[in-house]
C-alpha cells in the first residue's frame, strides 16, 4: 500500500484550491479524482449538447425525499463543477458570520468571524485572477486592498442598463469575475461569451482545475490519479485515525494511506462518504457521533429570470454588474432578500423547453435577441431535516424542502420593478412578459453545510479548523463545512477557507 504524507479527495474549489496552495511544501501529495479532465473540443460550447443533452454531467441519478429519481445538476472531472460554473467570486458580507434574523427564521452564527477570513479572501481573489472594484458594492466586507485587476467592461446594452439603474437611486456594482489571461504583452484580446455552465476550451476561466491542479502538478511531488472513486475511509482499531483509503479504479480496488486524509468531494458526496465509512467505533457513519454529517443541507433560493424587451440585447458577455441594495432587506421588507446579478447571455437553444404557450408568436431566435438575463440568489437556512442519507443499496438520497422563501420572492418584485423602470419599461412585450424558472432541486451547485465546523462536537462534525472533532487526521475542506449560506455564490469562501486550512497544516500538521 502506497503511503503519502497527505490525500487529498476531490478537484474542485477546496481540494484544488488545497493543492495549490500545499504543493511547493515537497510533502508527498496525492491527490483523488472520481472523474476525468473535460476534453477540450467543440462540444465545450454547443448548448444543445452541454444543457439538453447533459454531455459533462455525471451520468448518474439520484432519489429525492420522495423516492422520485433526478439527474443532478453534478460534475465528476478535475475542478469540479467549478469547471462549469460563472466564476463569480464574493465574499460573504461581514453581518453573514454572525446570528442573521430572516423571515422564515435564524441564520446561525458561525463560530469563526470575518476577519478571520479576511487575509484568505484577498489571497484567494488574486490566485484566481478576479476582477472587481471595492468600494462599489454597497454591503461588501471591509478591505483596504484593491482588487488586482479592473473590473470587465460592459457592454453596450449592459452598460445602459447599468447607468439606467444607478438613475433609480440604486447602486449596481462591477461583479467580481474570475477570467485569466488577455492582458499579457502580445496577447489577443479575450472575447469572452459562453461561460456560465460552460466548461471553458480556452481555459480563460479561472477554475480549479486551471488555477489549482494544473498548477499543483507542476511539482514532482504532487500526483493526480484520475477515474478513482473513494469507496470508504478505513479507520484504525482505535476509531480515531484514518489508516487508509479505498478507492475502486477501472473495477479494481486498491488503498491508499497518508498522515493526514482531507475531503472535498462536494457538500452532497462527502457527507456520503463519511457515512459509507461506518464501522464499530462510528456506528452512524464517521466522525458523526453528533449526528449533523448530512444534515443542513442547503443550496440556496435561486432563480433565472430573462426579461424580454422591444430593444434588442446584442450582448454577448453579459455577466459583468450586481444588485445588492436588497442584500439584508429594505423599507418596506424588514428582513434579507438576497442578491441580484446579470447572467451570460441565454440563446436560443435555452428557451427550446421553456418558451412561453401564452406567446406562440415568438420564436426562440427572437426570444434570444432580445432577452435580459438575471440570477437572484437568497438564503436558504439549516434544517435538520434537509438532509443526504443513503439506500440501502448505498446509493444517495437528497432530501430538500424549500424554505425561508418570501424573501427571495420580494426580490424577484423588486427586480421586476427595477426593469420596469430604468428604462425598460417601454420596450416589454405585452403583458410584461418575463420567463421565470426556480432551480429545482437538481440544481446543486451552490451545495453546503452538509458537515458544518464549530466549536461544540456536539452540534458540529468539525473544528474550526475543519478537522473532524473524532478523527485526528481527517480534515473537510469544500462547502460542507458552512453553518449557514449566506447569499453570495460560496465558491470564494469555499477557496478562502482552503487557504486558511493549508496555512493551519503547514504551520501545525505537515
């Protein structure tokens, strides 16, 4: 059996984001992928094959709390389902680490603060290349340190709604975007279009896989081996150590060992994976004498909402402003509502299942030209209940039920009436008419708090330092560890807190 001085399972923001940062160490890493790379090829960006006919999801399927199979919205390659996400990169907003009344309940405290994070977060924004202005975003946390690259330009349409908006008294602000590459001297300049649920053949988006891994490999002592699903993690006869690791490759099973084990498999497949791990000293899977591994499982209240105007949107990059006047609530709403950002631009091929029966004058191309794309993200919160487990047969079972929801519906008005009047209100279809889509529960993407940190073992699975409180050398590093959700994308607090976890192992593990 193999031995290292540290594995490291899963690619995406918090495993690849850990080998960066762990490789120039020279400890003997590897690292474990259950997926392969996406190929670069042409397919990257054709939508009929990447949304409708789900070419880079896992190719699996899952039961809902109501038995009823679903496909996840899941992606088993190196980087994760970063490979395919918007790389819109927040922080939490400061008030997010404490105690957060909403309308539908509490929002608990985490137990570390925001200063905490603080120096990872900007670590984190100049490892993946962000684009930003500070100061711009009316609730943004403090930082006195710019970002390091200006924010991306607007396009034309986008910028006349920008300015549109800002007319309303309101403070839309450059959305932090990771992009790499396209300021180097002699370089082309960078177009940027498909991106959001895209992988990326340009490699221009900053991911895991690009920013992490790929880097990471660089070093000899680093080793990636790819198609190896980790079946369970063997502790020793005392319970408290994980003395190996097994992992079914191409049908074979072989086992690793290492001083120190980290996890960051996704809130949804890690939390599976301590409790395929059961055995006579963690009867209820392991490091879970508390009973939270799986609970709290939260993904956000998200919609898509395309507005369609008279005035043609020619945009190809659209995803470059935010909203967050509504972040905590308004005047005549006490409570958060959530965040507002501009999406990539939809085409055709997206509105194929959802075009409108109530205006069968339209056709797909029209639709498309002429749509405004929207993202609203609002704050689910930790119910117990809200839970992964497995069947019988092992297999994951994801049971969710939407809460904490009037919130996110006032600000779905609020942005309706935002559009209503900057500007666009003389160029609605009739009827106003607006296609909105609520992600269902397929959409994980924003997954976490599957196996949340603490201080108390027990009501947490981790430490602060997101080592579990019952096995010394196995540590949690992707969004399972968040008490809460926030409502800001978690990739940045995901990849933040992986660096403060890396400086806590080089500093007292490695």
């Amino acid at each position: 059996m193999q031995r290292y001085d540290l594995i490291i399972i899963g690619t995406g923001a918090g495993g690849g984001t850990l080998a960066r940062k762990l490789a120039p160490t020279g400890k003997k890493i590897l690292i474990l992928e259950r997926g392969d790379y996406i190929p670069r090829e042409k397919e990257n960006w054709d939508t009929e094959e990447v949304f409708l006919k789900a070419r880079y999801k896992a190719k699996e399927n899952w039961t809902d709390k109501d038995g009823k199979l679903f496909h996840p919205g899941i992606h088993y390659c190196v980087g994760g389902n970063t490979k395919v996400y918007g790389a819109a990169l927040l922080r939490m907003r400061e008030q997010d680490f404490g105690e957060v009344k909403h309308h539908g309940g509490i929002s608990p405290a985490w137990d570390i603060k925001y200063n905490d994070l603080a120096p990872y977060y900007l670590e984190a924004e100049k490892l993946y290349s962000v684009h930003g202005l500070r100061g711009s975003d009316p609730t943004e946390p403090p930082e006195t340190n710019p970002y390091s690259l200006a924010p991306l330009e607007h396009e034309p349409r986008i910028q006349e709604l920008f300015d549109d908006i800002k007319k309303l008294g309101l403070k839309p602000f450059p959305l932090p975007i990771g992009v790499k590459g396209g300021k180097e001297k002699g370089e082309s300049k960078l177009v940027l279009d498909r991106f959001d649920g895209f992988p990326d053949p340009t490699e221009s988006k900053a991911d895991a896989h690009v920013v992490g891994i790929k880097e990471a490999l660089k070093y000899e002592n680093v080793t990636l081996e790819t198609n190896s699903y980790v079946s369970r993690l063997i502790t020793n006869g005392s319970g408290k150590e994980i003395k190996s690791v097994e992992v079914i490759r191409n049908g074979e099973t072989m086992s690793y060992s290492a001083n120190t084990v980290v996890v960051s498999a996704g809130a949804i497949n890690s939390a599976a994976l301590l409790l395929r791990s059961s055995n006579e000293k963690h009867p209820n899977g392991l490091a879970n004498s508390s009973d939270v591994v799986g609970r709290n499982y939260m993904a956000h209240n998200n919609s898509a909402m395309v507005a369609l105007s008279v005035k043609p949107n020619p945009t190809k990059f659209g995803k470059t402003f935010a909203i967050n006047d509504y972040y905590f609530g308004a005047e005549d709403f006490g409570f958060p509502m959530g965040h507002i950002q501009m999406l990539g631009k939809s085409d055709a091929m997206m509105f194929r299942d959802d075009a409108p029966s109530f205006a069968p004058g339209l056709t797909l191309e029209y639709m498309a030209k002429h749509a405004l794309d929207f993202w609203m993200t609002s704050e689910d919160l930790p119910l117990p209940e809200n839970r992964v487990t497995l069947d019988k047969n092992g297999n994951i079972v994801l049971s969710y039920s939407e809460n904490n929801l009037e919130g996110h519906k006032r600000l779905q008005k609020k942005l309706r009436w935002i559009l209503e009047h900057s500007g666009c209100k003389t160029h609605l279809l009739p009827n106003n008419l607006y296609l909105g889509k609520k992600i269902p529960i397929a959409g994980t993407a924003h997954q976490c708090g599957t196996i949340r940190f603490g201080n108390d073992p027990k009501t947490s699975a981790l430490n602060t330092n997101c080592r579990a409180h019952e096995v010394e050398n196995l540590y949690v590093v992707d969004g399972s560890f968040f008490p809460s959700s926030s409502a800001v994308n978690p990739a940045l607090t995901i990849m933040a807190n992986a660096l403060r976890v890396g400086d806590h192992l080089i500093s007292e593990v490695l």
